[in-house]
C-alpha cells in the first residue's frame, strides 16, 4: 500500500494537534485533517507529516450553504457536506469546490443514484467515516453496516469515488490504513480499490487542490503564468 491519508480526522482542539501528529505517524500516516483550527489550507508539521484544514458545511438551503464555501474555499483543503438535504446534497454533487458527501449515521438519508452520477462528473466522492461504525453494536451496527454498504455500492454503481476515513475526534481513534481498507472490504470494495480508497485517492485529492488553491489557477489546464500590465 502506498502513503496514506486520513481526510476524515475530526479534531477540533488545537491542544490535541500534538497527540494526534504523533499516533498518526505511529501508524503510518502521512497526514491528517482539524476542523477550521489552521487559517493555511495544507501545513508541513514535519518531513513525514502534514495537516490539511477541513471544513464541514452545515445548512438547511442552498444559499446557506453556498455562502459559507464562497468564504471558506481559499483557505480550507478540504469542504465537505453530509447527506441531508436532498437539494443541498444535489447543488453539493454539482459543485466542484465540494469534495466529499459524507455518510451520516444520524439520518436515513442515503445516496441516491441521481446524486452519485452527478458527483462522478464533477470528481465529488462519497466519504465513509468509520468511527459511528466501530461505536455501535448489536442491530444498530447492523443496520448502519447495511446502510454504508447501501451507499457505497450506489457510489460505485454510478462511477463515484469512494474515501475511506477514520471520523476520530480523539488521537485513539486513529487507525491504519490497512485497518480501514478491511472494513472497505466489509463493504463491499475489492481489495485494491479498498487500499485505494485509503491511499493512492486521498493523495490524489491533496495533489488536485493543492494546484486549484495556487494564485494563478483558473481551471484544469489553465493557469495564469504572467499577468499583463494594466493600460
């Protein structure tokens, strides 16, 4: 398996940035997100580690939701909306800035087919955070086992990207890549788009918005090399 990211690290204390750089780099990671504790997109702790700010947005409306990412985009690596609102969730899917529906265990919204296909034009992946799995048990893991395998194979389905993440909000909530490929294939995924969706995906999403948050990017294969004098 190749470097790996958690993109779905939920820590909210700068006290615990600390805690959470060192069992990260005990398991192997190279990098993890914090919600909105760093005003830098992408920040190098060390050679080995990096901490990437993540925002979540939360809201009823699309114009509730559209003007937090008109002020957040610049500053945050990662934005993600959770499956709610239909509307949200669809304008979300269209919205290139957004990059991760994620998965929540508190509603029984799922992914629907519509939303996935659009997601899969605009390269928007479905998030599957862990923790609420690995916290139940009984019927509510079953049903919630049941649920994730639901989205996942919608995702799938459609030609939407799946990323697996850990949903920690403690360091101890941490865990492998291979741990979290595992339960990738509990869900439905084959080995190697498991290992991908932990590894070589989450890269691939810091690399893409790494590029769009530069000054001179405009889109895919534009970029500003020189702006002309001013007449």
């Amino acid at each position: 398996m190749s470097v790996s990211f958690d993109l779905g690290v939920l820590a909210t204390e700068v006290t615990e940035i600390d805690a959470f750089g060192d069992m990260a780099s005990k398991l192997g990671l190279r990098g993890f997100t914090i919600v909105g504790l760093q005003s830098e997109p992408l920040k190098t702790i060390t050679e080995n580690l990096q901490i990437c700010n993540r925002v979540i947005l939360h809201g009823n409306n699309i114009n509730s939701v559209r003007k937090q990412i008109d002020k957040i985009r610049r500053r945050a690596m990662i934005v993600s909306v959770p499956l709610r609102s239909i509307d949200v969730v669809n304008w979300a899917a269209e919205d290139k800035r957004v990059d991760f529906l994620t998965v929540d265990p508190t509603q029984d919204n799922r992914l629907r087919d519509t939303t996935a296909r659009l997601a899969s034009i605009t390269n928007t992946y479905l998030e599957i955070q862990i923790a609420p799995l690995l916290q139940s048990s009984g019927l509510n893991r079953s049903k919630l086992l049941k649920s994730y395998r639901e989205s996942v194979s919608t995702a799938m389905d459609a030609g939407m990207g799946v990323v697996l993440t850990s949903g920690a909000i403690r360091p101890m909530g941490l865990r492998s890549s291979v741990a979290m490929a595992h339960i990738g294939i509990l869900l439905g995924m084959d080995r190697a788009y498991a290992d991908s969706a932990v590894s070589s995906i989450p890269k691939s999403i810091i690399e893409r918005n790494t590029k769009k948050l530069q000054p001179g990017f405009v889109s895919n294969g534009v970029e500003i090399l020189q702006k002309g004098d001013e007449k």
